[in-house]
C-alpha cells in the first residue's frame, strides 16, 4: 500500500522514511496523478484542519478517492467538538487522574506523536488519545480545576503543525514515524499487494473466544487464496482501522466494550464489517429479542418481559420450573432455572440490581439445542450441541469456576430438519446480513428460536468438521464480495 504524508511546504518534513513519498497540500489537491492512485495511505500533516483550509480538503478529497486518510474527516470533526473532548475526559478520568498526579503545574501540554510521548509514563494516555483520535501529530491541553482537590480535565485537541515539532523531539518523531509506516508494510508477506485488506480483531487470551487459534489460522489462509491480505489485530490497534478495507471480529462482543467500539469505528471509515455494531446492539439485548421475535411471529418458548409490576404473573404464565435470564449476557452465564416461587423471588430481586426489564421463559427439556450457522442469509453448518453431562445447559459452570462442555455434533445442513434450518434463517433475518449463529430447540415434533448469536463459535475441528477448508472460504467469499461492491458504490448494509 503506497504511503503518501501530505504537508503544506515539504520542507516542513525535511526526513527521509523509506517508502514513504512526502508531497505538498497543494500538489495532492490538483495532481491528477493523485487522484488516480489507489489503495494510499495517507497521512495528513497540513498546520490546520479548520473547515475549507487546504488540510481540510486534503483529508476531504482522500475519502473522495478512496485513499485511507489519517486523521478521518470524522475525526477533524470530533475534535472540534467540546461535546466530544468532555465525553473522552470522563471516559478517560481514571487514567487522565493517575497519570497526571505528579504534574504540579495547573496546566499541562502533552505532545502525541503517533500514539507516543518522549516520556515512556505518558505512553497509556497518549495511546488512548491516539486511538480515539486518530491524528499522527497531536497536542492535548490539560487544565486543573480551581477548587481544592480538584481533577485535571481534558480542555481541547489539536494538531501540531509540522513546524512547530520542537527541535529536541524531531530525532524521536522520525523514529516514531518510521516504526509506524514500517509496521503495517512488514506483516504483508506477500510478493504482490493484495488488492484489499482484512484486519481480524482476535484476543488469544480471552477464554470465550468465538474461535480458536487454529481457526484464525484457517481464515487467513483462506483469505489469503482470494487475494485479500490479512493482518490478526488487537485491541491497540484501534488507531489503525482506517488502512483496511474490512474488519472481521473474532472476540467475544459486548455493547460496552471495545469491540462495540471497533465495530463502530470500522463502518464510519467505511470499512465491511463483521459483527455490525447493529448486530452486536440487537443480539446483546435478550429483551429485544423477545420483543421482534413476537412481533415477527417466530416460534419461541412462551415468554414474559419481566417488570415490577408483572413479577406475581410469572409463575402463573409459564409454570415451574421456568428459565429467567438477564437481558445482556451470553455463555449461559446470568440464566437460571427457577423452581418455585422463593427461589423465583430471590433470583428476580437479584436480576433487577441490574437491569430494570428481565426475561422469563417456559422451560423445554430438551438433550440438546440445534446451532445453524448463517452467513449473508445462507446456512453454512449445523450442530447438536448436547447438554453438559447431568446439567441442563450445554455449558455447566462449576464453583471452582471452570466451564465444562456438552459434546458437539456437526452434520451438513441439508440433513438437519428442514424446519429447523428454515426458523433459524427466518429468525437471523431479523437481526442482519452478518455472521450468526442461532440456537433453536426441538421438542414434540416443533421447534423454538432460542436465540441469535452474532458471533457465533467457529473452531477447528467443531463446526468445521463437515465443509472444513470450505467453511472459511465461504465466509471470506462474502468479505470479498461485500468490498467489491462497496468499492463501486453499492451499498449492503
């Protein structure tokens, strides 16, 4: 991917970075050998973003022809606003308090040079404020409150114009530089660019991972052979969004949480994503699930959105034993079977410290829920996940807090029960065009929608084991497919 930095004079950057070209605002604006390259990656280092200056169009034009500028207009925007800097200093309080205790000074200026400060106990700060404000050369001004006691806030953003780059800092912002243009160029392995590129957000160490490592591998792979380069990322990498075409999530979602944010952030740089923040915010929520599952008639155990005032209704609607569970948790964590009304009662005062709207449901014993796999509407695999041994989820949580695990069958989707499959595309529709798993049970020759996953588990030799190699390649098909037609101005969303 050609790397273009953008200045208002080029001698405001009198460094040389290997394969970097470094071109004047003026030139990159009326060029046309500019405006017919593709796949750049530009960063843009003009003294002002203010609105119709030259960094502004710079930015402007980029986005227009399909280059991958950084800053976003998006973030020229954010950090003009004083709604959107109050918001990150009570995002960031904790870590703006700790960080900046020892200062004694009421005022304070932090430099940020690609997420760096000289000072390696800045570095946190200066990440955090890299990463939500995706500028290469930024100045934070800090302020302390008047009253005794008080807090250090975030008073603005800014640009630091290439010029104004202190002298004692120029050796470390080259190096900066160059370490950031490099590090992105050296994981393509490839002899020839690839025509997009992939990001997979994946965290090894999170236990509930949607997919294994040596499923990553297998997409990768499998991306690879269709022509798109693919780089593993991690939650740092937020800054980065911008050089990719795609951004496939492969963590555990939570709406609040960085994942929600990567979603977010990769679909306003125009990027194909999924899990879609949309996705995550229908799929997170199990009150909004009963809620459209009624309303659109699909078959779902009977019921009830738990209030404070239809509590006493529960035990006369659904019968005991039945299922409570709170709204936004996954895993089988925060779902409990209830089997009279004290224990009814002692649970739903629990729930309600968290939520104000619970879920209570009929219980169906079932020794096994369906999982059918769909992606972009079409069912890709179908499993029997059986129940732990002697409990009545497929996922028992001991009190040594270790998780133990029904056994799993994969069989090809045409010889699951037809209506099965078809409740579950009919139920995932609702949701999306994205990557789902949902979970239906069978009982009485009938089956019941139990929920939509929005990143459903793919691990190797579990869910692969019928189309193996075939399962991710048909996954990255839709990646593909899904940029080409955003590349030509076809919208899927």
């Amino acid at each position: 991917m050609p790397i273009l930095i953008v200045v208002n004079n080029v001698k405001e950057w009198p460094f040389q970075t290997p394969g970097v070209e470094v071109v004047d605002a003026w030139s990159y604006l009326t060029r046309p050998e500019y405006g017919t390259m593709r796949a750049v990656k530009l960063f843009n280092l003009c003294r002002s973003y203010r609105y119709q200056t030259a960094g502004y169009y710079v930015t402007l034009l980029a986005t227009a022809r399909g280059h991958k500028p950084l800053p976003a207009i998006t973030t020229i925007q954010d950090m003009k606003s004083q709604t959107m800097v109050r918001f990150v200093s009570d995002d960031l309080d904790d870590l703006i308090q700790q960080t900046l205790a020892p200062i004694q000074s009421n005022e304070f200026t932090l430099s940020v040079y690609f997420g760096r400060n000289l000072a390696r106990r800045y570095d946190r700060l200066c990440l955090h404020l890299f990463n939500l404000f995706q500028a290469p050369l930024l100045r934070a001004e800090f302020a302390r409150g008047s009253a005794p006691n008080a807090g250090w806030q975030l008073k603005s953003l800014s640009p630091i114009p290439v010029g104004e780059i202190p002298v004692q800092h120029q050796s470390f912002v080259i190096r900066e530089a160059t370490e950031y243009f490099a590090g992105r160029r050296a994981s393509v392995r490839k002899r020839t660019p690839p025509k997009y590129d992939l990001a997979i957000l994946y965290n090894p160490n999170d236990e509930l991972a949607p997919s294994d490592k040596k499923a990553i591998d297998r997409f990768v792979k499998a991306a690879g052979r269709l022509g798109l380069g693919t780089e593993v990322i991690g939650r740092d990498d937020y800054a980065r969004l911008a050089e990719f075409d795609a951004l496939f999530i492969r963590e555990t979602t939570q709406v609040n949480h960085h994942t929600y944010r990567f979603a977010r952030r990769g679909a306003t740089e125009g990027l194909v994503v999924i899990d879609d923040a949309e996705s995550i915010l229908k799929c997170a929520n199990k009150v909004y699930m009963a809620e459209v599952m009624a309303r659109c008639k699909v078959s779902v155990p009977r019921t009830l959105i738990v209030h404070s005032d239809n509590v006493d209704e529960i035990g006369r609607t659904l019968g005991f034993p039945c299922v409570l569970k709170q709204p936004d948790t996954a895993f089988s964590q925060g779902v409990v079977k209830v089997d009279d009304e004290q224990s009814l009662a002692e649970r739903v005062e629990e729930f309600f410290a968290r939520s104000e709207l619970l879920i209570a449901q009929e219980f169906l014993p079932t020794t096994f829920d369906w999982r059918i796999g769909i992606c972009d509407g079409q069912p890709l695999y179908a499993c029997k996940y059986h129940m732990a041994s002697g409990h009545w989820q497929i996922v028992k949580n001991d009190h040594q807090g270790l998780r133990h695990y029904g056994r799993c069958e994969t069989m090809p989707v045409e010889i699951a029960p037809r209506h099965v499959v078809r409740a579950a595309r009919k139920a995932a529709g609702l949701i999306g065009n994205g990557l789902y798993g949902v979970d239906v049970k069978q009982t009485n020759g009938h089956c019941f929608v139990i929920e939509v996953n929005d990143n459903p588990n793919i691990d190797a030799g579990v869910e692969d084991k019928v189309l193996k190699q075939d399962l991710y390649r048909r996954i990255m098909e839709v990646f593909l497919r899904r940029i080409e037609r955003r590349k030509a101005g076809i919208d899927d969303s």
